[in-house]
C-alpha cells in the first residue's frame, strides 16, 4: 500500500493552479465531458486528481505520464462543482514535469521543433495547397527572434 506523498503535495502546492487539487472530492464531473478521456479511456482527470491528493508523483511526473493526453480543451474546468478546474492542475503538473525533466519524449521534440522552426507542425505541400484552397494567405513565420528569447529564457 503506497503511502500519502505529502512533501510532492506541498511542492504541487506552489505550483501555479496546483493548489486547488486540495478541494477534489471526486465526484467524477471532470470525465463526463472530456474528449481525451473519450479516445483514450486510460486517460482521466479524476484519476489524475486522486493521485495528486496522494502525491503519486512518480505516476504523475515520469516520462510515460498520462497527463500529456489532455487536450487542454478546458471542460473540465466549466463542469467542476467545486471549482477545483482539474486543467489547472494538469497544467501545473505538466510545468513540474518540465521542469524536473521528465516529460515525454513527444514534448521534447515539439518544444525542439519549436525552438528551431517557431512553430509545432510544419508546413507541407499539402499544407499550403489547403491553405491556397481556402483561400488563405501562404504561412509566414514572424516573431522567429521572440520566440527563440521566450525557450531561451
């Protein structure tokens, strides 16, 4: 039987929007709605909620970690009762990860991909024949030198 983590509970409590894991009392409002959770049942935010009440930090921190799923579509915040905004804490979670250097390796080459180019997904053929289709204007990257400051920083 795993023990309360109750120094990882203090550090999560620093953490911006990490604090209010403290007030989840599981009712389960934070699933009903949440698309990652649909696709990928493994992935749950009231799961994620009770590790953290238990400071399961290996479960929420390491590099196979599910809270890289989350779509950050912000449902469960408007579905919570108690105001506890689960994403809050998944963002949170997610910036202790980087942090300690433990997120997944698909993070670290977005971010990479990020620093290098300034953008997530890179622009193909097929890219810019939609683009030219709906008649949006060719993709230009400005801003190159802010962003590279922003990862640098």
């Amino acid at each position: 039987m795993k023990k309360v983590n109750y120094e990882f509970r203090d550090k999560l409590n620093t953490v911006l929007g990490g604090f209010a894991h403290n007030y989840c009392y599981q009712c389960g409002a934070c699933v009903g709605d949440c698309p990652a959770h649909r696709f990928l049942p493994e992935f749950n935010p009231r799961k994620i909620m009770l590790q953290a009440i238990y400071g399961l930090e290996e479960d929420l921190l390491g590099p196979d970690s599910l809270i890289w799923n989350c779509t950050n579509c912000y449902n469960c915040y408007e579905r919570c009762p108690q105001e506890v905004h689960p994403i809050e804490v998944i963002i949170a979670l997610k910036n202790m990860t980087r942090e300690k250097g433990t997120q997944s390796p698909t993070v670290e080459n977005i971010l990479q991909r990020v620093n290098e180019k300034g953008v997530t997904v890179i622009s193909t053929e097929m890219i810019k024949k939609r683009r030219a289709e709906l008649g949006l204007p060719e993709y230009k990257l400005e801003g190159k030198e802010e962003i590279e400051k922003i990862m640098n920083s």
